[in-house]
C-alpha cells in the first residue's frame, strides 16, 4: 500500500515529516512516497537508515506555508506538495495522502483533487479525542464554519463508520452536541438535526453536553466546525495551561518538587491518553478518497501515526463503507454534485 | 445593601444557601433577604449564630426545580423564590437578586421582573474564567442559543464595563471568539461581528482562538451562547476528568502515590484558581437591576461569593454604566421594547 506524504507540511518539515516516514515504512510495512523538493528530502533521508524500507521521492517545487490563505495558495500554487500529493491519489499512484501543513490547504487540495463522495454535501474533519473512558470521535473541527441540519446527520453518518471500521466500536453511541440534553435545547440548527438523526437508523443516543465530553458520554460526538473548531482547540490550550498551572505550583515547595517530579516521570500512561501525536491526524471524511491531516505541530511520532491511521482507512475501505452508507440513507441522495 | 437570594435553588438549597447567606451577611455587612419556604429556612437559620447580622426571611411557598422547563415553570409558579427574588428587586426592596437553581428559570424571573436595558436586545450570562495570567470574562455562556451580530457587539459593550468596574481591568482587550486570527474566519455571524467590533470605540484586538483562551488572551471574549456555553461546560468537565486522571496515574505506583499525596495538598493555590466558587456566579448583564446566577451545585462558599459579586455590581453601578454605555453607541439604539 502506497501513502503519499507531503514532506513540507508542518512546522518542522521536512525534518520531522521525513523522519516519521521512515520510522512509519519500517514499523508498518508501508510504501512510503515523500512528496517535496527533492534535494532537501534526499538529505533528510540520507541522515536515516532506509534499509529495506520503501521510501521514493516524488519532487514538488512549491510549498504552502502555514500563514498562507488557502484557496488562493492553492490556485497559485498549483505543483505545491500537497496539491501533488493529492494528486498521486487521484491518479491511483497512491492510496492516501498524510499532511501535516496549512489544515485548510490540505483540505483544500484534497477536496479538489479527490472531490466529494456522491451524496456528501459537506466532508468533515474528524479529531479523536481522549476520555476517561477510551477515545470518542469528534466532528466537525473545523471543516466547515457554516453547517446546515442535513450536514451534521452526515458527519454523523461518517462518523459511525469510521468508529465501526477504525476505532473498533461494534454500535457506536452517536450524540448531539448541545447545551442541554432535552430535545428542545439549542438552537434551530441543533433542534432540527436532532429531529434527522433521531429519524436515522443511528444509534442516537441524544444530546451531549460540553461537560460530558472528555468523561465518553458517546462514541461519536456531532457539531458543526464553528463549535467543534473552538471545542478542540479549547482542550488543547486547557489541558497544556493547566499541566504547566499544576508543575508551577509544585515548584514552590521543594518536597512538593521532589514528589511532583517523581511523579510526572511516572505518569506516561497519562501523557500518552492525552498526547494528540498518539492518535495520529484527523481523517477528512467524506472526500472520495483518503485523506489525513496531521497537527501543524506535528514531530515524526504524530505522522507515523497519522500515517498508520491512513494505512488503515484503506484497508478497512472507509471511503466504500460511506459511499454504501450514504446511498442507503435516504437524506444522503438528493445532490450529486462532486468535487 | 439589601441583597435578596433565591433560598431554595440549587442542588444544596436550602442547607448551603442559607449558610452562604449567613457569611456573606457577617463577612460582607450585607443585608440579606432569604426567599423561599419560610419553615425550612427558619429551621436552616436556627443552625447558625445569625448574632447581629441582618438576614430577614420573605415567604415564597413554591420552587422550580432543576429539571422543569423555565418557562412554564415560571407561568405556572408565579410564588416561586426565584420570582418573588426578582419581584423584591423589582420593587425596591432590594438591590440585587442571587439564585443558584435552574438557570433558565432565573434567567426568565430576572428578564421577566426586572426588563431589559433600553437598546440592549438580549442580556448575556456573563463567566468569569481563571486564566494562566488572571481571570478573563467570558459571554455569552447561555443565555442566546442564537444570535445576531450586533448581540455580539453589545455582549462586548456589557463585558468591557463588567471587565471595568468589577475586575478592575483599566482598559479591557476584547476578543472575538473564533476559528482563527483573520477578520475573514468564521462564519457570517463572526466576520459581520467582526466589523462592528472593529468600528467600535472598544479596545477590540481581534479574533481569539479556542486555544488562546485559557492564556489570557484577552480580558473580554465574546461568543454566541450556543458556544459560550459548550466552551464553558468542556472546560469544567475536562478540568476535572485531567485532574481526576492524574491522580489515578499517581495510584499505580506506591511511591508515586505518596509524592501525589504531598502535592496535591499543597496544590490549594491552583485549586483556588481553577475553583469556580471563587469567581461566585455569572452576573446577567442587560437587564434592568442587578442579577447574579451561581452554578447549581453552588455550596456555601460559592452563595457567599455570588453574593459579594451581586453587590459589587450594586456599589459599582454597573447597571447605570451599561445604561449610559448603549445610548452612547448608535447601533444600540434603535430598539426600545423592554421586558
């Protein structure tokens, strides 16, 4: 299986982008494609010991960078490396692309490059989020800004799916994102989904509230990307705040120190429930084709994951799985536009 | 100052309210009217040595409970002490009204009593947020499922002299919540929110992403209350599932468990900060007197200390100041439908 990578996507490409790569062919057995300026990912890759592993080269002149606006990046821009990556999907040379670079370039170029899967109107970022529980399945975080009912029974047509297929769940609990568990809460745009995807063959299990969340009140968790955008990058910003608020505080007593440092070297297990490089970039469900976009912030950990997680939407077929699904939803007919 | 509080809302009420009241008459010096079920309360006050502090009793025979829907509620059980409160504000007997039961329902008893602020269209719930560099004040948290632009602006209007007159903050920063740093992200909402804001007198400094929040970005942010309130919950569910997750890390090992021990009772500090009964309820700004709403699950400590914001807000006259504020901004103006 061939995933094609774009080298120069995040903030430490290609450094970073390559090494993960590398560690991704040799642990998972995949073919990797590095798409980028050539020179540059050859002398990353000379720093790493390819062996046996399937790293190839596929050279892009331009790059998008992280500040850029992205439908004009895009238009301008159009042998940048995450274009082309796109594009060797597109034309079967590879069967995902992994991006760590500008979220919405990516999504951008994917969109383009793969278009829709008949039937989705609105494709959506995925985030898979920690919890007491396990991990629930986050989306929209970011896809679209503006949602109307219709998408968000979609996202949360995709989102079974890919809980099923991926994370494993045999009949995920699908909620609606809310600020009160009654029917009648929220506005008309929550009031109206949950009426589909209460109507849906789901298993809908009703509103959620921000508060249960993190503690997995569902498996699957519905909004639009306004509020799945602002939700996610909230917990990021309260999780890191609260570690560094917790460390300062021990610090001002030397015991305290002494406990407080035996007992973050301890708490890995914890570290590791909470760092987003383990779950490995959030899949864009709903194009046709498979596509994951990694944490701009991305080290090499969090693209061999992100990497894995693409090797595993393709084996487990999720863009099929939501083609079937979708024809067999009666909501999910009425456009045929794509891409 | 007399300050009348809701006796018989919340998860603890009348235990907890009533001792609230209690400190905050002997600490404070405020006159306190308790309403609700005067048996029960009498029954309450006879715990404690009420000495020379003035806390009168006003009989309100009925109660809406957590769970009921406000508005019927309210129609329904026009002696409740979340009514008869606002009535006593409304009335001149007192100042301020405090009530830690079913939020919609105060909400609803307060807009009801006391009206809206003449130009002001939709009062907002106002949360005051510790942040890595202090507090910040965030709102909408509930009170608008939907809203309009120019909502936004005047939430931003109310949040700056709340961020004066109450967190003594000289020249508040105001943020726009949203999905990046760009005037053009978002959606219509945001990006027509946007430019009011930035036509505004106000010291408006952009868009704040979710990331930013919890570092003090900025002292006022602004959000629609479908948002304001998830944002909200999240953080209070996250907030407690990390700590609560931390600590079962810590239980793996026995040594581990000893050095936790140590730290986490000297961590008073930060539990301090993260507490939310330390900030004591969000003030509903843009009605008409003075209303403070305090989480449900409020104790003692948290009635004490909503109570003391209620009379901040009194003394502070925060309510003249939003007054004077709308007829200064021509696009406050033009709606003078009150109640």
């Amino acid at each position: 299986m061939k995933i094609a990578v774009d080298a120069m996507g995040g903030d430490y490409a290609p450094v970073e982008t390559v090494k993960g790569a590398v560690e991704a062919s040799r642990e998972l057995g995949l073919e990797i494609i590095l798409v980028g300026d050539e020179t540059r990912i050859k002398e990353e890759l000379s720093q790493h010991d390819t062996g046996n592993n399937t790293v190839s080269v596929i050279h892009a002149p331009e790059v998008i960078e992280m500040g850029e606006a992205p439908a004009a990046a895009l238009r301008k821009k159009k042998n940048s490396s995450v274009a082309v990556a796109a594009r060797l999907v597109k034309e079967g040379a590879a069967e995902a692309m992994v991006s760590a670079g500008n979220t919405g370039a990516a999504m951008g170029a994917a969109l383009l490059g793969l278009g829709r899967i008949k039937g989705i109107h609105r494709p959506a970022i995925a985030s898979v989020l920690p919890t007491v529980k396990g991990r629930s399945l986050f989306l929209d975080v970011g896809a679209n800004a503006e949602c109307d009912p219709q998408n968000l029974l979609q996202f949360a047509v995709m989102g079974d799916i890919y809980s099923k297929k991926i994370l494993g769940v045999p009949a995920p609990r699908i909620g609606l994102l809310n600020i009160g568990e009654e029917e009648t809460k929220g506005n008309p745009l929550y009031m109206e989904a949950y009426k589909l995807l209460k109507e849906s063959e789901l298993n809908f299990i009703g509103n959620v509230e921000g508060r249960d969340i993190t503690g997995g009140a569902a498996d699957v968790i519905v909004c639009d990307g306004f509020v799945g955008n602002v939700v996610l990058k909230f917990g990021e910003g309260l999780a890191k705040d609260l570690l560094s608020m917790l460390k300062e505080e021990f610090k001002k007593n030397v015991f305290v120190k002494i406990g407080a440092a035996l007992v973050f070297s301890q708490a890995k297990g914890l570290r590791k429930k909470i760092d987003y490089t383990e779950s490995g970039g959030a899949p864009l469900l709903g194009v046709n084709g498979v596509a994951v976009i990694s944490h701009g912030s991305s080290q090499a950990r969090a693209i061999k994951n992100a990497i894995r997680v693409a090797g595993e939407c393709v084996e487990m077929n999720v863009v099929n799985c939501i083609k079937e699904s979708i024809l067999e939803n009666p909501n999910g007919d009425d456009d045929s536009a794509n891409g």
